[in-house]
C-alpha cells in the first residue's frame, strides 16, 4: 500500500510541475509565464510520453489500457529520469525569475520551522514556496520509496 501511495503521490506532482514549467495554457492555474519572462523548459519527448501517456494510463484514470504486468508499469529507471527532468529544470527556473519577482523568492518562508513562533507567518504558508518545496519533498520522497521497495529493503518505508 505505501508503494501506491508514494507513486501516487510522485506521478501527481511531476504532471502538474510539468504543465507549470512547460507553461500549459489553463487561466485557472499558475504558469511559469506568471513568473518568468526567459525560461523555456528543456523539450524531452520522452519526458512527456512517461508522465502524458505511460503515468497518465496508470495513475490518473480508471482506463481499460491500464497495465497489469510490472514490465508495463512506469520502474524506477523512469521514475529517476522524471525527477531529474522536474529538479533540472525547477532549478533553471528559479535562476531565471523575473527580477521583480526575485527577491520574493525565499525558501525559508516556506519553512514553518524557520518562522519565529509568535509569528503570524508560522501559521500559513508562503503559497508558492511552500507548494514548491512539498511538491520537491513528495518526488524525492517517492523515488526513494521506489528505490527501497524495488531493492527489497523496507527498513526506511
């Protein structure tokens, strides 16, 4: 149970990390255009083909071309390459915030430990650190989860 979860929860984030960075037009939702007049994420097709096609088949929908054999389902291997897409191209991302927006930029705000206790802060979140920093947390968490689960060790689950 606590592998489906972790994947779940990887394959959730690494769509909406991927709409955000490659800037998929949606009024309702944030896009790296709100942000950044310069970055371009990386094009990978096979980026897209895993999280739109092969995560999208798994995770998102109760579809009747769902694999049922583990040689059919998104491994390890794609899961890494994933991640390594998402934290790449977040990292160039926040190096190339407009110059307004820069010095909003703190990650310790995102923080609560950071935040002095009586502070107002402690009790929310900044809205963009913070979902940052929980989505970031949630892939490193689930390719970890990935790794023991794959190698059998269950010890940090």
């Amino acid at each position: 149970m606590d592998w489906n979860a972790y994947y779940e929860a990887f394959a959730v984030h690494a769509r909406v990390l991927l709409d955000f960075l490659e800037n998929k037009s949606d009024a309702r939702n944030f896009r790296k255009s709100d942000f950044s007049g310069t970055f371009k994420a990386e094009t990978d097709q096979e980026i897209q083909r895993i999280v739109r096609q092969e995560m999208n088949c798994q995770v998102f929908h109760f579809g009747k071309s769902r694999k049922s054999e583990p040689s059919g389902k998104v491994d390890l291997e794609k899961v890494n390459r994933v991640h390594k897409w998402v934290m790449d191209n977040f990292s160039r991302f926040l190096a190339e915030l407009d110059d307004d927006l820069k010095g909003h930029w703190d990650p310790d705000r995102a923080n609560p430990e950071k935040f002095h206790e009586n502070s107002p802060m402690r009790a929310r979140y900044c809205l963009w650190g913070n979902k940052i920093r929980l989505l970031r947390q949630a892939i490193q968490w689930a390719c970890n989860s990935i790794q023991h689960r794959q190698s059998g060790d269950r010890s940090g689950l």
